[in-house]
C-alpha cells in the first residue's frame, strides 16, 4: 500500500507548489553538472591562506593579551595611548593621502589628462608642493608623449593617388568594353554614369 505523505502535510498549497518546481527542474533534461570555477587544488590553497592568516591574528591576539598581562595599569594606559595614536596617525596620514588624489587629480584634469587612481597613487608626493611639482612634470611628459605619438601615427606614407586622369568614358563606351574585369572596373570607377 503507497501512502502519499504530502497529503498529511499541514501546507499542502505549499508543498504542492515545491513538488511540482521540483519536477518541472527535473523534466528541463539539465543532466549536466554546473563546472566548478574553482579546482579542489585552488580551494586547498584558499583555505590554507585563510587559516594562515587567522591562526597569525590569533597569535598577535594572544601576544597582545599576554603583554597587557604583565603590565601595571599606567603600563597599560600609556600602551592604549600609543596604539590610539599610532591608529589616529595612520588615519590621518590616510586622509591626507586622499586629499593629495583628489587634488591631483584636479590639477591633471585641468591640464587635460585623466589617469586612474593607481598610476595618480605614483604621482603624489609627501606633501601638496611636491605632488604639484610631480605633476607638472607628469603633464609635460604626458604631453610630449602623446604629441609624438600623434606624429608618427600620422608621418606614414600618403595614399596612393587615383590614376582616373585619362579619357572621360561614357556609359556606351563602357558597356561596349568586351573584357568583363576591364568593364567592372570601369564601371566601379565611373559610378556617377550609372
């Protein structure tokens, strides 16, 4: 005896409906497996790096725990200060940095020239005064680049001139040429009679 267990569920609607997606996936004839964009060696290698990288941070973690450990509470205080400035310094380091971008940026578009952020990053200096320097000095090489470019792209050889500087044909004369290449020729030369 079959039991339709389906039935005894309390959502049939439900169930009804993921029954038959299930069949209608079935029924597409998609016997094939997806392929795997990853082989199991390059996941081995990800897990791997990523374990790595966690066991490291657990060490920093727990060499930090053990130096805060055995230090007193002014130790400890003045080592938490130092590491929120050294955080605070990194941050406006980093701030100071996209402010030089931007301002790079500007300046190169001024002149022109649109570049992307990481060959910009190579641009900037220490300070506003030596990324302007770099940046004029950028500009003119840029420039004098492009401009010689441009000129050999354009110092090839001229085109050959069209040699139609002979008789000026008739439709009649061309029809009556007898060598069919010869009449094609003709003909494509003198489209205007067509």
């Amino acid at each position: 005896m079959k039991f339709d267990l389906q039935y005894f569920a309390e959502d049939t609607e439900t169930n009804d409906v993921e029954t038959n997606n299930v069949e209608t996936s079935n029924d597409e004839g998609n016997d094939d497996q997806p392929e795997f964009k990853y082989t199991d060696a390059d996941v081995d290698a990800i897990v791997k790096k990523k374990l790595a990288r966690a066991e490291k941070e657990k060490a920093n973690a727990v060499a930090e725990a053990e130096k805060l450990a055995k230090m007193n509470a002014d130790d400890k205080e003045k080592y938490e200060r130092q590491k929120l400035e050294d955080e605070l310094a990194e941050y406006r380091k980093r701030e100071a940095v996209q402010g030089l971008l931007k301002e790079a940026d500007n300046m190169l578009k001024s002149e022109g020239i649109e570049i992307d952020d990481e060959l910009l990053k190579t641009v900037i200096g220490d300070d506003a005064e030596t990324t302007q320097n770099n940046i004029k000095v950028f500009a003119e090489s840029f420039n004098t680049a492009v401009e010689q470019a441009v000129k050999k792209a354009l110092s090839g050889e001229a085109p050959a001139k069209f040699n139609n500087v002979g008789k000026a044909w008739t439709k009649e004369e061309i029809m009556n040429v007898t060598d069919a290449n010869e009449r094609q020729k003709l003909i494509q030369e003198n489209r205007h009679l067509f």
